[in-house]
C-alpha cells in the first residue's frame, strides 16, 4: 500500500516585531519605575519581578532592553543627569544675569531637581552610587563632571568677586553635598504652614554661603 504523506507542520510563529516607538516607551517606563522602586526599597531590595509587575510586562521582558539589573539602574543615573542638565540649561537660558543671580538660579534649580515630583533619579545615584560596577560608572562620571563645570564656572566668578570666602572647588562639594542630603529630610509636602518651602530653602541657602 502507498505510505500516507504526514501532512506538513505548521511553521512555529514568531513573535510579533516591536515598533521602535514602541520599544523606546516601554524602555522609558521601565527606567522611570526602577528609579521609584530603587528609591523606595533600595537596588537589592527591587527584584526585576518588582519592575516588570509595575510596568505590566512579564518578568523576563526588562531584559529585552537591559542585559542585567546594574545596566537599569546606571540607566535610571544617566536619566537624572540629563534631566538634570536640560533643566539647568533652561534655567539658565538668561546669559545676561550676573553670577550672584546664575547661583540662586543653580541652588534653587538643583531643589527642585531633588524635590519636584517624580523626581526619583538622582536620589538613586546617591543612595547606590557605591552599587554599581567600575565599568558602569564611566559614563555617569562623564555626565556628572559636566554638571559639576557648570556649578564650578559660576562659584570661581563668585569668588573673584570676592562674594565667596572659601575654596571654590570646596565650596561646590559642600554645597552640593548639603543639598543633596536634603533627600533624607525634605518633604515636599508640608506637614504645617511652618514648613518650608523650596524657594525658601534655596534662599537660606544661599544666605549661608555668599558674602553680603
């Protein structure tokens, strides 16, 4: 008898392309998550589970856009850095004001990159600076120094004018410093009308540090 001819397999499907646009959202979800998760539980206490349940994508998804957890989270830093330096760019748009004004520009501009809301990033960088490896670093050095430059031109004419006694380059280590540990104590939302705000506390700030 003839041999029956099996009929032939159906080809496996394949998964359906994503559109670039697409992609580069769902990257852009997951990074602005992590950064709220990391803030909130910390690097090792955010599974990628924990991401990916928040972004509603399944839990090996994250890795289509990110070859590991410590690639996300020098993402989330790269992401607050450019943020941060677009809006101090637009802050300081204005190239006519002097470096008194250019200060009390920085001062408040930085608060508010700390403060307003969704503003999860950089407080990120500084709680789990010391979480990520030496090969991702490099990077957010590059961006790092550049935001520094622009703080560090600013306090060098303040302390030719004599507006600013200390060492300059000091004086933008400290400052940041006690502006970015604000993020352990700061509520933007006042708990009493005696709270202040954040363009008080830029003002205080200020206050301390340049001369009258």
């Amino acid at each position: 008898m003839p041999t029956r001819l099996k009929p032939a397999a159906a080809p496996a499907k394949r998964p359906a392309a994503v559109p670039p646009e697409a992609a580069v959202n769902r990257r852009a979800d997951l990074v602005r998550v992590a950064a709220r998760l990391f803030r909130e539980k910390g690097f090792h206490g955010t599974t990628t589970r924990d991401i990916a349940d928040a972004v509603g994508m399944r839990s090996g998804s994250p890795f289509y856009h990110f070859a590991n957890k410590h690639e996300l989270l020098m993402a989330v830093m790269e992401e607050g850095l450019r943020l941060g330096l677009d809006r101090i760019a637009a802050a300081l748009a204005d190239t006519s004001m002097t470096p008194t004004e250019r200060f009390q520009t920085l001062v408040r501009t930085h608060y508010g990159i700390l403060h307003d809301t969704g503003s999860d990033f950089i407080p990120v960088m500084l709680y789990d600076w010391h979480t990520l490896p030496a090969e991702y670093k490099r990077s957010i050095i590059e961006l790092k120094d550049g935001y520094d430059a622009i703080w560090q031109r600013t306090l060098d004419e303040l302390h030719a004018q004599g507006l600013l006694r200390a060492d300059a380059k000091l004086a933008r280590l400290m400052i940041l410093g006690a502006i970015n540990f604000s993020v352990t104590w700061y509520r933007a939302k006042p708990r009493s009308a005696k709270h202040a705000s954040l363009d008080v506390l830029a003002a205080q700030t200020v206050a301390l540090v340049l001369q009258p």
